[in-house]
C-alpha cells in the first residue's frame, strides 16, 4: 500500500446550505460537461475530503520508512542515533495519522518500538548478574532493517531481469503435421560399410583358384532387375552371392550403382545405420 506524506483536499460539501456556486462574468463557461457549456455547479453535487491526493514519497510499511532516513541522513544502520531518527519518524506518522487512521496503525506500533529503545538507550547500563555484556537495545531493529535492506535490493535485481510479456515474448512456430515422411538420405559412407561387409564375408568364402572369365556389367544389371520385379524391398545383401568370388561382387556392386545413377533403382534405409534396402525406382503412369 502506497503511503502519501501530504495530500491536497478539495472544499468538502457546503454546510448550512451556503451557496458556493462562482459569479459568471460575462457568460463565460465555468465547464463543458459532454460538449454542453455548464454556467453553474449542480446543487447536489459532493465532492469527498479525499477526492484528491498529491503523492510525495510512497513507503512500503515502517521497515522500509526507517531505511529511508537513516540512508538520507547517511546514518550508520549499526549505530543508529535514535533521538533524530525517532523525531523524523513521529513527524512523518503524525501527517498520515491525521488524514488515514487505519493506514498510520502499523507505522504507530513502530513509532512505539522506536520510543522504547530510546527510553531504554536513556537509563543507565547495567551488567547482568553473569557478568555477561548487555545486549544493544537497538540490535533487534538493525537485525530486522538488515534483513529488509537485503531482501529489498534482491527483489530490485530480480525485477530488472528480462521478462516475458514485458522485454520479449516468446516465438510461437506453427508446424504443418500432415508432412509426408522423409526417409534419411543414404551417404556415400554408408555405401562404403556395406561393400566393406560384402568383400569380408566374401574372403571367409573364397576359393584358390585360377580362372579367367569374362564378366558383363549389364548383364548383371539386368540381374538385378530381375530379382527387384515384383518385390517392393529387397534387402542389400540379398542382392549379392559371396559364394561366386570377389570378382562377381565387384561386377554387381557396379551394375547396382549403374542402376542408380540411371534412376532405375533407389537405395534406401529406415533410419541412419539401419539395413540398406534396394526398390525400384516408382515412375508415375
């Protein structure tokens, strides 16, 4: 709740029935009401003691008042002068306790804490029958402005933070759900995995002998074809016999890239290192 130092009242209602109502001059308007000129104030009109408030400085209850004269007056908050803290204080209640007795209530119960440690400040010192030192009266308010003070400059570091609605507001991107589902893209490198497999189940195969034999890549192309019609997958290595040697594979592995790169096949796969499968490429009738 916010706390006004001073106010500025307005002429309450007329009393006795006394007529405030100012002399026209020469026709001219006392106000416009909608647009219509008004030569004269209405007889019933009131206008409440409050009606207007002239804010100087606003506090947030009696902790955050005492901050702010002793950090005006430069005191320092361990060693608090209580006699001109205390007259600073009483003056700024008795202005709000004069306008708003419910407001000044809470800052009344500090003015009587404040009075007290000054009283207390005022008698003479005595030592405890333990011989122990006698507590600061004032070490519980400090404590308590310490903590305050703390707790304030805190939320002041908090509120300038960036916050959303107010600094930035967050980007909002619509997404289109009905996208048709793009298999991964297969990479040279996973090309190179799966001829590296082959020529190493090959060579646990392979037999030691000598021939010559003449190999048609197109031949196999057509192979290959073969095996891929009526069958929407086949799998990479299905296409490929390690049993016939080295130099078949080589001559397959060929035809099949001849065959992509004529778009008469497609290599695919489910998902990055996942199977290779090979389809015929879908041509649109």
């Amino acid at each position: 709740m916010n706390d006004p130092i001073h106010s500025l009242d307005l002429p309450a209602e007329p009393v006795g029935g006394a007529s405030v109502t100012p002399n026209v001059v020469d026709g001219i308007a006392l106000a416009r009401l909608y647009g219509e000129p008004l030569f004269a104030l209405p007889e019933d009109l009131y206008i409440p003691p409050d009606a207007l408030e002239v804010f100087l400085e606003a506090f947030e209850g009696p902790l955050d008042l005492l901050l702010y004269l002793i950090r005006r007056q430069n005191f320092n908050v361990l060693d608090i002068p209580m006699a001109p803290l205390t007259e600073q204080y009483l003056a700024y209640v008795e202005q709000i306790r004069a306008r708003n007795l419910e407001l000044a209530a809470e800052y009344l119960l500090m003015a009587a804490l404040l009075i007290q440690i000054k009283s207390r400040m005022l008698l003479p010192v005595r030592k405890a029958d333990t011989g122990e030192e006698v507590e600061d009266p004032r070490a519980e308010l400090v404590r308590r402005l310490v903590e305050y003070e703390r707790m304030k400059l805190a939320a002041q570091a908090i509120d300038e933070w960036p916050r959303v609605g107010r600094d930035f507001a967050r980007a909002m991107v619509a997404i289109d759900q009905t996208m048709a589902r793009r298999l991964p893209d297969v990479q040279a490198a996973d090309l190179q995995r799966a001829w590296l497999e082959l020529l190493r189940r090959a060579r646990l195969t392979a037999h030691h002998h000598i021939a010559r034999e003449e190999l048609s890549v197109r031949e196999h192309m057509s192979m290959i074809l073969k095996r891929l019609q009526g069958r929407r997958f086949a799998e990479f290595c299905d296409l490929f016999d390690p049993v016939q040697g080295v130099a078949v594979l080589i001559v397959s592995f060929l035809a099949l890239l001849e065959l992509a790169r004529e778009n008469l096949v497609e290599v695919t796969q489910a998902e990055p290192y996942a199977p290779l499968y090979v389809r015929l490429t879908y041509v649109p009738s």
